[in-house]
C-alpha cells in the first residue's frame, strides 16, 4: 500500500502528465494553424502518449491502495514564435517530466517503497527516450534553419514518423 506521500507525489505526476496531454494539443493545433501538418500530427501523437502516461499511473495508484485523483490542469501556452521555439520548449518540458520523475523515484527510496520504484522505472526510461527524440528534432530544426525546402522536408518527415513512431529520424532525413 502507498504512503499518503507517495500517493500524493504520484498524483501530482498525474497532473504533470494531463498538464502535458493539453500543451501538446495546444501545439499540434499551432501547428496545424501555421502550415506544419506533419508536425502537427507527429504532436497530436506525442499527445496521446502523455494521455496514456497519465492513465498508467492513475491506474497504478489505485491498483496500489491509494486513490487516484483526476488533476486540475493550468491553462497551456497557444502562441509560438516558431517551429524552433515550440520543439526547444517541449525539450525544456520533457527535462522537467524527468527531474519530476526522479524525485519521485529518489522519495520511493527514502521509504523503502520498492513496488512503486519497480513501477516508476518504465517512466524513466520512456524520459531518456523522449529527451532523446526531442534533442534530435531540435538539433534538425537548427541544422535546416530558415531554408524553407528545407523545413517541407523537415516537416514531411515528421508526419512520416507519425504513421511509423519507431523510425528515427536520422533514417527519414536522407534523400
Ligand atoms: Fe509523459
Ligand atoms: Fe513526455
């Protein structure tokens, strides 16, 4: 059975989690607003996948004997600068979900609460994977600069990775 700390660290991951489902819509629709349709469905992905995040450990804290609580979630940003400046963002955010996650991990520890740091394991390696993906995007974005042939392909490419998640990038960029 969880603690009421950890019963209350978790759902406030889950409210981590729920706030980054509705960032990362607020996003895809930016991005379908300003000509970047593959991007936006690569975002609309991402999206789910937070969903899925938050479902998991909603889950789990019941499942554990605590009780999960459906989270207030703040008002998510809807202006970009650019494409560059949202992708720098979601890196920025998903380097927070992870310090999240380790001091989550780091409190199961500290109370011997083995069971739940068995659980948070998956979310650490879906961390490394996630800030890899978007450190790859961002270094594409930067690589492409202001050449709009460039930026098509660019964005193609990431509708592309939408239909096939498990294909990096690196692969969908060659000619
Ligand atoms: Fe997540
Ligand atoms: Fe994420």
């Amino acid at each position: 059975m969880v603690s009421s700390n950890i019963e209350k660290a978790l759902n406030d991951q889950v409210a981590l989690e729920a706030f980054s489902y509705f960032q990362y819509l607020a996003m895809a629709s930016w991005l379908d607003n300003n000509g970047f349709e593959g991007a936006s469905k690569f975002i609309y992905n991402q999206a789910e996948e937070e969903k899925m995040h938050m479902q998991k450990l909603f889950f789990y804290i019941n499942d554990a004997g605590g009780f999960a609580k459906a989270p207030a979630v703040p008002q998510p940003n809807h202006e970009y600068a650019s494409l560059e400046e949202l992708f720098k963002l979601i890196l920025n955010h998903e380097g927070k979900v992870s310090t999240s996650i380790h001091e989550l991990v780091n409190l199961c520890l500290q109370e011997k609460d083995f069971t739940s740091f068995n659980f948070l394991q998956w979310y650490v390696s879906e961390q490394l994977e996630e800030e890899n993906l978007f450190r790859t995007i961002v270094d594409k974005i930067k690589m492409v600069g202001a050449n709009t042939d460039g930026l098509y392909m660019l964005d193609k490419d990431l509708g592309r990775m939408a239909i096939t998640p498990n294909q990096p990038l690196n692969s969908d960029m060659q000619p």
